[in-house]
C-alpha cells in the first residue's frame, strides 16, 4: 500500500480528506432535512417537483456514496438530524412560511456553496477517487442549479443585479 499504487481505494486518507469527508456528510445530513422542511413550505408545483427530484437524485445519492467511503475506512459517522413530518403548506401560517423565490434563492445558494467545497476538496485530495467522486457531485449539483435557474427565470422569481447597457 502506497501513496502512487495503482488502487486508490487501498491508500489512506489523508487528514483533509477525511475531514473534508466527514464534513460534507455532515452538512449532507442537516441539508436534507432543511430540504425536506422546504418542500413542505413550498406551494408551487414545479419548484417541489424540482425540490423532491433533487433530493432523491443528487443530495441522498451524496450522502450514500460520502458514508460508504467513511464506513469502508472506519471513520466514525457523524450524527444526523431528525426528520420532519410532511405538512402542506396551508397548514403553515402566512407569516411562518418561507416563500417560493425565498426557497428558491436559498436552495441555489446551498448549490453554489456545495460547489464552491467540491472543487476545494478536489483540488486537496490524492485518492483519485475521492476526487473523482467530488467532481461527479460538482456536475450534478451544476446541472441542478441550471434546472433551479431555468424555474426562477420562468416564474419571475429572479432578482438581477443592475445592468450595465453601456
């Protein structure tokens, strides 16, 4: 077993690595709880369709594969939130409730700022596989983003910053 062996799941991981590892699985485990509280705030059709898809399709998948790698090398798992009862939206006062360009924006920023960490963790990592895995999760989560993007241009929801027509 070496650093440069030809079998990356037979190398350690290094600190940053499982730190990183570990991390992620965290954050992972909060994320889909805070998603699953915003679909159930959620009243449009299209965004909690996108919502559920993206959690099922890319945020699980996430945690499956981040926990397989964690459990195969014997790190301890990190505690995980408790689920939230599925409610409707109109059980939810008004003055409670996040809206739909409010679930929005906070859902892109998560996918932007999971991004942000996947190429950092690509970049520190020595196990080709780890960064392999990390830059899978960076293209999934870039093509989410687009899909989100697509929703907020079509519904209204999308707040430009100033233009420069000069």
């Amino acid at each position: 077993m070496g650093i440069l062996s030809s079998k990356p799941q037979e190398e350690p991981l290094h600190s940053g690595e499982v730190f990183n590892l570990w991390s992620h699985l965290y954050a992972t485990k909060g994320f889909l709880v805070t998603l699953q509280i915003l679909t159930n705030h959620s009243s449009d059709h299209d965004l909690k369709a996108f919502l559920e898809d993206f959690t099922e399709n890319c945020v699980k998948q996430e945690e499956q594969q981040t926990e397989a790698i964690l459990k195969t090398s014997g790190i301890r798992l990190p505690p995980a939130p408790p689920a939230r009862p599925d409610v409707q939206p109109e059980d939810i006062p008004a003055g409670a409730r996040f809206n739909d360009p409010e679930i929005a924006g906070l859902v892109q920023r998560e996918i932007i700022a999971g991004n942000i960490l996947f190429s950092y963790v690509m970049g520190i990592s020595l196990r080709e596989d780890i960064a392999q895995m990390f830059g899978e999760f960076h293209t999934q989560r870039t093509e989410y983003e687009e899909k989100l993007l697509k929703i907020s241009k079509e519904k209204g929801w999308l707040v430009p910053p100033p233009m420069n027509l000069k």
